[in-house]
C-alpha cells in the first residue's frame, strides 16, 4: 500500500470517527464498493 492510499484511509478512519463522535442517538452508516469506502452518512435522532 502506498502513502497516498494509507493518507486516504486515514482520512476516511478519522471522518467516521468524528460522526461517532458527533452524535447522541442516531446511525453512521459506511456504504462500500469493491471494497473501497464510497459513501458515510450519519443520521442523528433528538430525544427529549
């Protein structure tokens, strides 16, 4: 693997890692094709 691909991968760690991070109640959901990570939506609930 090479730096670009392991700096891509980092990046993609850290983002799901601040969607967790980000939310109370809710889903982070990682979308992958052809084993690459393509897509990560987060879905935040508000409970009261």
């Amino acid at each position: 693997m090479n730096d670009s691909q392991n700096n891509k991968d980092k990046n993609i760690l850290e983002e799901i890692i601040n969607c967790i991070e980000q939310i109370n109640f809710g889903e982070v959901v990682v979308t992958i094709h052809n084993s690459e990570v393509v897509q990560i939506e987060k879905k935040e609930k508000k409970r009261f």
